[in-house]
C-alpha cells in the first residue's frame, strides 16, 4: 500500500444508511449494515486518513454524525439501527480525538449533525417539507468547524453551532 502524504489541514466523512423502525422490527442484518456504513466505515477511514493530518498547525476531521445518534437527548425512541450505529461512531470519534492529541495537539476531531437535509434518506420522512438544501446544510457545517478550536476536539456539534450531548 502507498504511504499517504501528511500535512491535511481538513478531512470530512460521511455515510448514511436505511433508517430502520421499531423493535419488534429489528434484525441482525439491519443492525449489521447500519454499523458497517455508518461506524465501521467511517472509523476505518478515520483511521486510515487522520494521522495525516497537519501536525503543528490546526486541522480538522469530522464525521457526519446524527442528532438521533446521541443517548442523552433521545426521547423519541425507535430507528435502532441507525441510532445504535450513529451513537457509535461518536464513541469512536470521541476516542480517537483523545488519542489524536497526544500526537496532533492542535487537530479539532469533530462529530456533526447536518440537520434534517433534503434526500432520499430523509424523504420517507417527510423530508421534502421538513428538510433544508444539502448546500445549506454543507455550509452551516464550515462555519461550526470554522469556530471550533483544538479544545472542542471530541465534541459533538448541531449544524447550528449548539453543542449537542453524547
């Protein structure tokens, strides 16, 4: 395998997958796929790419994450799957921006929640009416990470800028 070049002042990832519905609904290769799309995934490659990352200066890796994804503010239950495998890649972003600052002290390693955008994941949802252009969204997301600092690192941030609990 080809050694990557280091030096990346920025890196985001992102997936998605079925949604999934209510517990008498769960299965195995429900939950299966949602954590290879949606941690298994992205923690490879966050693994892969993040030691990359500029060392003396500032840079950013973020994981697209979901508001549904976090434990503490879960009052709706349901979507098993895509929550269980969302909650899991904040863990393991969580886990590597602690590891990432002992060797990058100044990587900001962000989980963040785009909101309800508009797409084929959201529209059985009523994403149509209730979503927002994914220009939108990509935008609101620069900004959070424009404003977030080597201290921030580990966190999980709306596309607002409200930090969201795990």
């Amino acid at each position: 395998m080809q050694s990557l070049p280091t030096g990346y002042r920025a890196l985001v990832l992102g997936a998605s997958g079925a949604i999934g519905g209510a517990l008498a609904e769960l299965r195995a290769e429900h939950l299966a796929a949602s954590f290879a799309v949606n941690a298994i995934g992205p923690a490879l490659a966050l693994a892969h790419f993040a030691p990359a990352l500029a060392r003396g200066e500032r840079s950013l890796c973020a994981v697209l994450s979901a508001k549904v994804g976090s434990i503490g503010d879960n009052r709706l239950g349901g979507w098993y799957s895509y929550r269980a495998s969302k909650a899991a890649l904040n863990m393991l972003l969580k886990t590597a921006a602690i590891e990432m600052a002992r060797t990058h002290p100044q990587a900001v390693l962000a989980a963040l929640h785009p909101g309800t955008v508009d797409s084929a994941l959201s529209a059985p949802f009523r994403g149509a009416q209730i979503g927002r252009p994914a220009a939108d969204a990509a935008r609101d997301l620069l900004a959070v990470l424009d404003g977030l600092r080597p201290e921030d690192s580990g966190g999980f941030w709306a596309y607002d800028g409200q930090r969201l609990p795990w």
